[in-house]
C-alpha cells in the first residue's frame, strides 16, 4: 500500500505539472503580483493623496483630568461586547481604547481608582441578553461603554433603559437605534444615514466612478447602509446583490459584476466576507475600484485580501486615531499593536464617562445627566448629543489602501 | 451487511444485557453514585417517590433565587437569566427525547422547529411585524400547531429514510429553514424582531413582571411547562404510543412485521417532538425578546444532539439534565470567553467515554408491566416491593391488554 | 384573519427569481466553477464515505482533519515566502513549492485522524458504546480542535497565499476555463481513480471491504481489523489534506478555525448524495452537488440559495433513491 501512496502523490504532481505550465513566466507578463501600489486594480484607481496629520481639537478633554479627582474604590466602568467570535477584533481594539484611558485616568488621579469590567457577548443578540442584564445588576457599575454592533445594541437596549444605565456606543451605526425611545443610548459616531450619502458623494465625486455596484451582506448594518448608499448614487447605480454572512465563494456575484461592465464596487458589510470578495473579485480580472464602509475598514481586510487590496477605498465615521501622535504611541505600547479601527472611539467614549466620575457625578443618574449635557471636545471630535441620543456633528472620513496600510484621505461627504 | 439500516442507535437487547451485568458487576468502580442512585430511586415505595420529587421539584423552582455560589453563573452572566436559557434548553432536550430517545429517529434539524416556534411568537407579536397581533400566550399553542405542521411537511417524505439517512435530510431541513429566514423578506433575515411580546402581569412598582432581563419569572414558567410536558410523555412512554416507539428503534423490521404501522408511529415521534420545539423556540423568543436568524444554526442543532446524549438517550430526566448542563457550560465560563468551547468540546468527549450512555442512561425495561416486574427481571428485592405498587402496575398493565384487544 | 394576514405580506418579490436567461448566460462559467468545488467536496467526502463503510461512524470531526490540513498547507507555503501576491519562482519552483504543501497538508490531516481515532473513537470501540455516543464524542473533539485553533490564531482567517495567478487555458463557448480550475479538477479526480483502484485491487483495500461487509468474519478470518480502521483514517486523512491544498488555492482566505465546519457538512452531504459507503458515489455525489448549488443561485437569483438548492435536490434524491445516485456499497463494491 506504500506504493500506492506514492504513486498517488507521482500522480498529483503529474497533474500539476501539466497544468502549471503556462503559471510560470505569468507573474511577469501579466504584470500583476508585482510590489504593492501596482496590482490588478490599480489601472483606473483615481490617486487621492494620503493625509499624514489630523489637527486634534486644542481644548481636547483627556483622561487625566486634573489630577485632584475624588471617587470610592468601587467605582466601576464596564464594556459590553465582542471578545470572543467571529468579529473579536472590533471588541479588541474597543475595550483596549477604554483601557487605555482608564489606565491613563488611574495613574494621574491617586484618590480615584476605576475599575474596568468586561463582559463578552460575542457580538450575538440572542446571548447579549445575560452578560448585559448581570452589567446592569451590578450596582458598581455607572457607565457602559458598548455594545459595538447594531444588533446586539438593539436587542439590549431596553434592558440599560430599564435600569438608568448610561451607555455610549463607540461603533453601532444602525439607524433606527435612535428611534426607539431610550433615554440612556448614546452614539460616539455618525450613523449609517450619515455614512451612506457621503460614501456615495465619495463614489461619484472624488472617485469618479459611473457604474457602481452594491454588493450588501445580510446584516441589518449592511442592509441599512446598502440602501441609504444606493439612494443616494441614483442613476449612477449599475446594479445591487446580495450574499450571505460567512460566504466563502463568490463567483456567481462577481461573474455579473464582471459582465455588468462596473468601475467601482460598494460593499456593504463587513471584512470577514469583504476581504475575500474583495480577493476574488480582481482575481476574476475587476480592475475598478472597491470601497467599503467602516466594517471594512480593518487591517484584516488587507490581509487577507492581499495584493487585491490595493484598489480598495473606505469610508467610516470614525476618525484616523493613528494620527494622534500621543494617542499612537500610548496605545501601541499597551496593546503591542497600531490603534484599530474604532479605538480612539472607545477612548473618548470612555473619556466622557471619566471626567464626569472626576466631577462627582458618581451615581447612575447622575452620570447620565452628565453624559446628556456634555458639550466638549474629545481627542477625535467634539461631544454633544440631540435629544435622541446621536452627535449633533459627525465627520465622516474616506481611507485608502497605500503600501499595504489604509491611510486616510480626509473627511468626506462635505 | 445493509448499510441503510445500520445497528441501532442504542444497542439491542443483548448488548444492553452485557453492559448492565458489566455496569453491576462495576457500579462501584466508575460513575456508581448515578447508577446507585438510579437503582435505589426505584427501589423506594411510591409515596417516598412522590415525597422527594416534591422536594425536588421546590428545590428546582428555589434555584434562581437561591444563586448557589460556585455554581452560579455569574459574575460573567446573570444567573436568574442563565437559569431561564438552561431550563429551555431543558425543555429541547426533552422533546427532542422522544424522537431520538425513544423511536430512535437521529434529527440533527431539530433547530429548525424550535426557529418556527421562535419566528410564530416574534411574528405574532412584535412590534417589527406587520400582521396580526395577538397576545403572548396564545402564540405558545400557536407556535405548537405550527411546528406539529412543519413536523407533518418534514415527515412524511423523509421518514421513509433510515439512520443516518434521515440524519443528513434533517440537518439540511434545519438549513434550509434558517437561510429561508435570511432570504425572505418578511422574516427580516439578521435585522430580526424586536420586543418580542410576554405573558401579561406587572409588579408594585409597575412594571412588566417578564422582562427580558428577568430572568426568574421565565425559569418558573418555563419549569412549569417542562413538568407538564414531562408527565406527558411519562404517560405517553407508557402507553402502547411508547411501545411502539422502543419496538421500532430496537429493530425496525421486525416491529413492521409483528404488526406495528411503523410509518404512522414514526410521524407521531417527529410531530410529538416538533411540537415540544416549537414550544420551547417560543419560550425562547420570549425570554430573549429578540429574534433573528443568527440562533438557528447547525451548532445550536448539534448542541440540542448533545444535550440528549449527554443525559442519557431515551431517559427523560436525564434528558433535562443534558440540555440544563449544555446551556450551564458555556454561561459558566464565560469569564474565560476564549477557553469556553473548549472546556465544552473537552467535556463532552470524556463524558462519552466514561459514560457512553450518558450522565442517566436509560433502562430497557418492560414500561407496561412496571417495576415489579423489572424487579423481578432483574432478581432484586427491592426494599420498597410493596404490594401496593405491584398491585397499581398489574393493574395499569391489565387496562393496557384490554386496550390493546 | 387569513386575508387581513395575506392582505400585509409585503409584496416584495425580487428575493427569489426565475431567470433563465441568466442561467444560460452564466451556464459555462457556473458549470466550471461548481466542478472546481465538487472535486473538493468529493475528496472530503471520500473522508466520511470511508470511515462510515468501515465503522458506520459519521465522522463529525473529519471536518477539523480537513481543516488542519489547511493549515499545515498554509504554514509551510508561508514558510516558502509565498504572501498575498504570487512569488517570483519558476515553474518548477511553484510546482516543487505545491508539491511540498501538499505533502505537508497530507500528513498533518493523516495525523489529525490518527489521532482523534485513537483518542476519541478506540476507547469508545472498546466500551462497546453505543452509535449515539461515537456521534457526540466525533462533536466534541470537533469542538475541541476548534478552539484550540481559536486560542492558537486567534479569531481572523490567516493571511491570504496565492499559489499563483489563474491563467486563461482554453476558452469553451465563451468562457475561460483558467489554469486553477484544471489542476483542481484534473488532480482531484486522479487522486480519486487511484483511491477507488486502491480499495478495489490492493490487499489492504480487499481488507476495507472485508471490514465494511462484516468486521466479525473479517476478524475471524485473519483480518487485522485495529489496523483496517486506522488506515482508512489515514486514506481519509491524506484525502483531506489533497482538498485542503486546493481549497487555499481556490479561496486564499479560507484558513480560519472554523472554516472546516460548513465545508464539512456539505461534503457529508455529497457523500450522501452519491451513496454513503461508495467511493465513486463520493466524487459523484460531490461533482453534483457542486454542480446544483451554483445553477441554483444563478436560476434563483440569489448566492444564499446555494445551499437550499442543494439540500432540497438531496431530499429529492434520497427520495427517489434511498440509496443514493450509486448506492451505498463499500463492502459490496466490485472485488
């Protein structure tokens, strides 16, 4: 049977033998594979320059405060969200951003030591319940930051309404989070309705894209910013499909992609089926533009996608904290790793929540008064929420892929 | 050898007799604390039974308030709410018994009724939704009807299929019906339904008694429809239903031939079973208060498998045991989120290879003629042999001969 | 109450279609395509084919042997600086590189199910337990293998390898027909030919079938059955990691913890679907499904009827066949 084996393995390498013949010179004639910056995609990429610095607003609150905050040892903020599952990595880069102003509010204020609590819910509605319902039991705890994603946030939401329990999103854009009436919502970023038409002002203006085709995934954030996006691309629209959360295969999407004749795909969703749609699709010979909104925005998303990548533009609502000299520096050395996306939003949500423990606003309804009423700058933007919950003004940002690195290319949508 | 048949999923007769003179003979070397116990519950005159059962039963209702530490769930999840979770999943398990347990049909779709029970109660009551309304409660035997339908629709064509046959078309029956809720519109795919309806009642204060962040008042409710299902199928195991059920999971050709309408019994296991589903995805709809096609995966159906055979397939009790600790086991460590699943792949691995019957393994006994003959079978004198049990058995075993005449 | 319920179904209808015309339009690339997938469902599918033959054991957990072929596969291409784009080699170069991979992917998969016999199954085979328990136990190391990948590499796919650029071969009606798909195609379906040779005319395989048809005589008979069982894990194993070089190839970003499961369930189906316990019936039923699955999303409009399509044509076929399109023989195969 020894020999069997080999000769099943003599056979494989026959048959690749035969069929690789013409793989070989390929790199070098086709001219894709070359260094970064020269993929397959790049032929009708519109060169948007990078922006290397952001200006942080001067007043900028801080973590530190003034160093002569007073509070009791059992002071407590938690976050609620993603550790574990299929899109941890939001989470991570989250609930370190609140670490890290936690751990930067500690060291600078002796007689308040906060305590941080985090509760993992995967990301999934049907288990958030139990992680947030114990958040909201524990009476230490006065604030909340999270839950990151739309649909967890909608199927809990009412339960931090029940209890007063202030919460503050740094990352679920669902639109109708802010039409359900609770008093303790509140968004650290613009919402998909601000996101879409900007992504679509992006697509057509500076882009210069005349047949863009939206692709959404099956998530209510993909679904939303689908539709808010193709509204507002109007007769610019080549054509919209749908594929499914944890789709591998995408070749039937991207056959009629192909022959529609479009120059930019918009993919509303997220990098885990982003990324290798993405990958596929120049595989299949796409040479347009790819864009996706901030759940794209990952460095998984180059990753995995690889060379592909190159031709991919974002947008996001979030702001390029990297940029911020001081905030890079400190988060790299907490989390061994560059701030991702939605960190400095977790920073400064958790930001908010510190400077009103400082100010003596140590109990539940208290905190929430504070969050209510503030009207400060934070490291990425300035802080006021409407009645309903939402910022009075998000930005909304455009990135590009550059030397493998997404680097942003400015606010968008103005 | 036919391969479409297979052996059957429990051991027949023989086998089952060596590993009870093994299990015996071994009792006190490996995993006879159940055994024992097991052996010795039957051994107890009636009235003790009913004695302890009462006080189980008080015990059970008395866990979410009591929160035992260690045990608790907490301070990862809320312990009342993980006691809700656990009792559904109980509720899974015992339905999804009495098709794989007792007529020995392998479902691995069984998500799929508990997803229709889920979506009647969400549909039937959500704001979300744009039909009908009607109140909480009428959505459980609503969704029961539903599921028993889907039961009948799944049924009929697949049943005809043996073993592991039938394994596969469930399982694709159970996809089938969680990617329909992602297509079709009107079941809003991961969007989903939100505040999902609950029985009526508030407190002093005024607010809503079953809230979804309560989770004791849906432990009591849910214990309560599990008692009630468990005296059903307790009844139903007993009669010439369950009769039929063991004949055709212990040899299916010769039950058709001896005169069993094999096919009809077979629908009834499914349709028993899809109603308990149906039952317990509403209880779940409600408890969460959300619902969305995320739930009703594979995973969640292979976990309800589990469940089953980790308490003892075809053992009701250890049936609520099984799905009560495949709820517990993930809730209980999610304080170390990232080791969960694999503390829980671990332990499912060991607990079938120390206890390949499961945690409760399941008697083969004579149901109808009761423990004093098992008694007898067995060559035991059990302390509790009184008359006035033998006397209740032979009696229930005549009223059965002459039904069955 | 019915009409005032059929009265608020939104009447939106464009979740399902009937578009012939872009079935026809798109039938030779979907044609192509779907055969690329189905010669990767059949050769995981021959995993679960074999072992249920032998054991009559759905191995749940054959999926974590494909899976950590992947990842056998990927860490040696890294290993070898392929990356996301293509590595400047030669030709020989890529083969030698793939042929490496390969043999890597076959024997941490081999391994895999070695083990997992060994551990899981054997002291189970031992106890005599019964079928439902091997089911859970197959669940459980599944669950297992899971997630000490997730603890290991963590929740992302790996980094993507791209083994090198599909080049146009041929052209038929139309479509280009690129070198990837052929290599899959053509070296799956060799590496079946050999299989089904080997378990019809070496000793080793006359003792598969012997085991599969009646494990007691065949003991009886001389038989080593302990040794049957773990070479049939092994044959599935190397199966396994063959479809894992070629899985990475065809989706680069595959390489994930859990990337097996789905995988995993729709070759037991292609196993199924051409008659459980077959070896042909494996490549049949995997080409097929393959096959249905991509006409069908394209038909009904929609990517995520793929897999609707496919169960509803199993249903259909198990119906009609209870047997499966070959039927279910491994003991009764030609001798």
């Amino acid at each position: 049977m020894y020999r069997k084996k080999v000769s099943t393995t003599l056979a494989v390498a026959a048959a690749l033998g035969l069929l690789l013949s013409s793989c070989a010179n390929q790199p070098g004639t086709s001219g894709s594979g070359d260094t970064a910056g020269a993929g397959a995609g790049a032929a009708n990429k519109v060169n948007i320059p990078a922006l290397t610095k952001i200006d942080t607003p001067a007043g900028a609150v801080l973590p530190k405060g003034d160093g002569k905050g007073k509070c009791p040892a059992t002071t407590t903020l938690a976050y609620a969200g993603a550790e574990t599952g299929a899109n941890a990595q939001l989470g991570v880069n989250i609930f370190n951003g609140i670490q890290l102003a936690i751990n930067e509010h500690n060291a600078a204020n002796p007689g308040c030591q906060v305590q941080f609590k985090k509760y993992d819910t995967e990301g999934d509605p049907n288990k958030a319940t139990g992680p947030v319902t114990q958040v909201v039991s524990e009476p230490n705890i006065i604030g909340v930051v999270g839950l990151p994603f739309s649909g967890e946030s909608k199927a809990t939401g009412n339960i931090f309404e029940q209890k007063g329990l202030v919460h503050i999103t740094p990352s679920a854009t669902g639109v109708s989070l802010t039409t359900n009436g609770w008093t303790t919502f509140f968004r650290g970023l613009g919402n998909d309705g601000v996101q879409g038409p900007a992504a679509a002002k992006f697509l057509t203006g500076k882009l210069e894209a005349k047949k863009i085709y939206v692709v959404q995934d099956d998530s209510e954030y993909g679904i939303g910013l689908a539709t808010s996006t193709s509204a507002g691309l109007s007769s610019a629209l080549a054509g919209t499909e749908k594929v499914t959360t944890g789709q591998k295969d995408f070749s039937a999407v991207i056959s009629k992609i192909i022959n529609a004749k479009a120059d930019a795909v918009f993919y509303a969703g997220y990098y885990a089926e982003g990324a290798p749609f993405d990958q596929q699709l120049v595989a299949k010979g796409f040479t347009g533009t790819f864009i996706g909104p901030d759940g794209v925005k990952d460095d998984q998303f180059i990753k995995q996608a690889g060379d592909a990548s190159n031709n991919a533009y974002f947008t996001c609502p979030c702001i390029p904290g990297e940029l911020i000299p001081t905030f890079e520096t400190a988060y790299k050395k907490l989390a061994n790793a560059e701030p991702g996306t939605y960190s400095i939003e977790g920073y400064d949500a958790a930001t908010v929540l510190l400077s009103g423990i400082d100010a003596g606003k140590q109990t539940r309804p208290d905190l929430l008064a504070w969050v209510k009423s503030y009207d400060k700058d934070g490291l990425s933007k300035h802080y006021k929420w409407d009645s309903k919950g939402e910022l009075q003004a998000p930005t909304v940002y455009g990135y590009k892929v550059d030397n493998g690195k997404i680097v942003p290319v400015g606010p968008i949508g103005e | 050898m036919s391969t479409t048949e297979g052996p059957p999923l429990i051991p027949g007769a023989e086998a089952k007799k060596i590993s009870l003179d093994r299990e015996s003979a071994g009792a006190h070397r490996r995993g006879g604390w159940f055994n024992g116990l097991g052996q010795r519950w039957n051994a107890l005159p009636r009235q003790k039974q009913w004695f302890y059962l009462i006080i189980i039963v008080v015990l059970a209702y008395l866990l979410p308030v009591v929160n035992p530490p260690f045990i608790s769930t907490e301070p990862g999840n809320n312990w009342p709410l993980a006691c809700a979770q656990m009792s559904i999943y109980a509720l899974v398990a015992v339905g999804l018994n009495v098709v794989v347990g007792y007529a020995g049909l392998l479902d691995l779709g069984y998500v799929a009724f508990f997803a229709v029970g889920s979506y009647t109660a969400a549909m039937l009551t959500s704001p979300d939704s744009p039909y009908v309304h009607i109140p909480y409660l009428w959505t459980l035997p609503v969704a029961m009807g539903v599921a028993m339908f889907f039961g009948v629709m799944l049924g009929i064509p697949t049943l005809r299929l043996r073993g592991d046959y039938l394994a596969i078309v469930t399982l694709g029956f159970g996809e089938i019906v969680r990617i329909m809720a992602t297509i079709i519109p009107a079941m809003k795919g991961q969007v989903g339904f939100q505040n999902v309806g609950h029985p009526p009642g508030t407190d002093a204060a005024g607010n809503a008694i079953f809230l979804n962040s309560n989770g004791t008042p849906w432990y009591w409710l849910t214990l309560s429809v599990i008692i009630v299902v468990l005296l059903l199928a307790g009844n139903l195991e007993r009669s010439r239903v369950g009769r039929a059920w063991i004949a055709i999971r212990e040899d299916e050709d010769a039950a058709e031939i001896m005169g069993v309408p094999t096919f009809k019994y077979k629908v009834w296991a499914f349709v028993i079973g899809a109603s308990v589903g149906g039952l317990s995805g509403a209880l779940f709809a409600g408890q969460v208060g959300f619902v969305n096609n995320q739930k009703f995966d594979v995973v969640t159906s292979v976990l309800f498998l589990c469940a089953v055979v980790l308490g003892g397939t075809g053992n009701k009790v250890g049936a609520i045991l099984g799905g009560a600790l495949v709820a517990y086991i993930p809730l209980r460590f999610t304080a170390i989120a990232e080791y969960k699943f694999l503390i829980f792949g671990v332990a499912l691995v060991l607990i079938m290879i120390f206890r390949p019957a499961g945690l409760l393994p399941a008697r083969q006994r004579l149901l109808a003629y009761g423990r004093a003959a098992y008694n007898k079978v067995t060559g035991r004198k059990g302390v509790g042999d009184a008359g006035g049990s033998r006397a209740m058995s032979t009696r229930v075993s005549d009223e059965e001969k002459g039904a069955q005449t | 109450m019915l009409p005032s319920l059929l009265a608020s179904m939104p009447m939106d209808n464009d979740w399902i279609s009937f578009d012939v015309p872009s079935l026809i339009e798109n039938f030779w690339s979907a044609t192509f395509d779907g055969l690329t997938f189905g010669s990767i469902y059949a050769l995981v599918a021959l995993g679960y084919t074999l072992v249920y033959g032998v054991l009559n054991l759905i191995n749940f957990a054959h999926s974590e042997v494909f899976i950590m072929g992947c990842f056998g596969v990927w860490f040696t291409l890294s290993a070898l600086n392929f990356g996301p784009s293509a590595p400047h080699l030669g030709f020989w170069a890529i083969v030698g590189n793939l042929i490496l991979a390969l043999v890597v992917g076959m024997i941490v998969s081999a391994l895999t199910a070695v083990i997992v016999e060994r551990v899981a199954y054997r002291p189970l085979r031992r106890r005599n337990a019964p079928r439902l328990a091997f089911l859970i136990t197959a669940i459980g190391v599944s669950f297992s293998i899971q997630y000490l990948l997730y603890l290991w590499r963590g929740p992302s796919p790996e980094r993507a390898l791209t083994m090198f650029h599909p080049t146009p071969i041929f052209d038929v009606f139309g479509t280009i027909i690129d070198s990837q798909q052929i290599v899959i195609v053509v070296a799956a379906v060799i590496m079946m030919i050999v299989i089904d040779l080997f378990i019809s005319r070496s000793r080793t395989g006359r003792g598969i079938r012997a085991v599969a048809q009646d494990p007691d005589t065949a003991t009886l008979m001389g038989v080593n059955k302990e040794r049957i069982i773990m070479t049939t894990f092994i044959i599935g194993g190397i199966l396994a990691g063959a479809a894992a070089l070629f899985y990475t190839m065809k989706i680069p970003s595959g390489v994930q913890y859990n990337g097996g499961f789905i995988l995993g369930i729709k070759a037991f189906a292609a196993a199924v679907l051409g008659g459980i316990g077959n070896v042909r019936g494996a490549l049949v039923g995997g080409l097929l499904l393959g096959l249905i699955g991509n006409y069908g999303q394209i038909l009904l409009g929609n990517s995520q009827w793929t897999d609707v399509v496919a169960f509803l044509v199993l249903v259909l076929v198990l119906i009609l066949r209870p047997q499966g399109v070959l039927g279910s023989s491994l003991g009764r195969s030609k001798a």
